[in-house]
C-alpha cells in the first residue's frame, strides 16, 4: 500500500474536507480532536495519487495554510495529548 503519511488538518467547515476520501480503511485513520477544530488523516501517497487521478486536487484534500504534515513520531505524541483523546498508539489505528 506504500509509505504511510500523517497529516493534521484545521477544520474551518467539516464539509470543506476532501482527506477523508483518501484515508486508509475508514473509522480508523480520521480522528478529529476533542474540540473538533483538528482532523487527523493517515494515508498512503497511493490513496492520493487515487484521488489526484479522478480530478482532485492535492490542496483541496489538504489545505495549505490548514494542513501540516508530522513523521509517525510526531503523530503518535499528538494523538497521545489532551488535544486528541489521549491514544496511546497509533499503530492500532488500521
């Protein structure tokens, strides 16, 4: 499936997000942040490409100036604090 990628996204309007058609699985790979301002995706840039492919462009799934990009590292600490519900590994999100 490719290199997994961990991306955070400022949720002005929930409707206004196209990453959610580019996560892995379902349920698993989108969090949004307790308060509901922040959307977590993880992805391939397979599941990307997918996208890209049927006409989307990369800056509506995520929005420059709205989305930053984190290692695994980075995003397991996040998800780990109180912004998030506190998950304590993000490799058991599919």
């Amino acid at each position: 499936m490719g290199k997994r990628r961990h991306f955070f996204i400022s949720v002005p309007n929930e409707n206004s997000i196209h990453a959610l058609n580019v996560c892995i699985g379902l349920n698993g790979t989108q969090i949004y942040s307790i308060d509901k301002k922040t959307l977590y995706v993880k992805t391939t840039d397979v599941l990307i490409n997918n996208e890209t492919e049927k006409g989307i462009e990369q800056d509506k799934m995520f929005p420059p100036g709205l989305t930053e990009e984190k290692t695994y590292q980075e995003a397991n600490r996040i998800l780990k604090s109180s912004k998030f519900k506190g998950i304590n590994e993000l490799d058991g999100i599919n």
